[in-house]
C-alpha cells in the first residue's frame, strides 16, 4: 500500500494498492556507504528535501593480510567511494524511509533473540 497525495490542493491522503514490478536480469549492487545532503535553500533559508547517494567503497588490503598497502601508507590516501544510487527525497519520504528501515531493523533483531 501507498498513501499518495490527494488531488486538488488539500493535504488528505488516500491509499492505494501498489505492486513492486521486479526485473530478474537487474542485479543488486553493492553498497557500504550512505552520504545525505540537504537540498538547495529555499527563499526561507529551508532546505525542503535532501539528496541521498548510496556507494560502495572497497576496502584497502592493510593489516594482517598480505597486500601492497601497510596502515601507515593508507592514513594518507583517500579511497574514492563509488555511488552506485543517487535520489532527491522531501523530507518527509526521507523521514518515511527512515521509519521503514528501523521497523525493518527491529524485526530482524527480534528475530535473532
């Protein structure tokens, strides 16, 4: 379910029935970084929504295992992050997101007791 804006200029809402069309030949991407940037001001000085880039940063070979960087070398690189997703949300859906990921959370660690 979704709730979308009603027509017209008033704020009610109304629920409608949604389906995820999911393409099996488009294959999830990896990512282990999240960046979130508000949205250009608007006239008040507010930000009315944010830009959100997923990415995907692979790690250097340092530590224990065999590899061509030691610790001291990679304190002064900087590692690019690839963004693999970038969206432009309103607060709000940022604020919805934010609430499915927690519910989504607490059902797996509930899950896991």
């Amino acid at each position: 379910m979704s709730n979308l804006p009603g027509a017209g200029a008033s704020a009610e809402q109304i629920t409608v029935q949604a389906q995820w069309i999911l393409d099996p030949s488009d294959l999830p991407a990896t990512a282990n970084q999240i960046l979130v940037q508000p949205s250009a001001p608007l006239a008040s000085g507010k930000s009315d929504g944010a830009y959100v880039t997923v990415g995907h940063l692979n790690p250097p070979m340092v530590g224990g295992a065999p590899g061509p960087i030691s610790p001291e070398m990679a304190a002064g690189i900087v590692f690019p992050v690839v963004p693999v997703a970038r969206f432009l949300v309103s607060r709000e859906r940022l604020a919805d997101f934010r609430d499915a990921l927690t519910a989504f959370i607490d059902t797996m660690d509930a899950a896991e007791r």
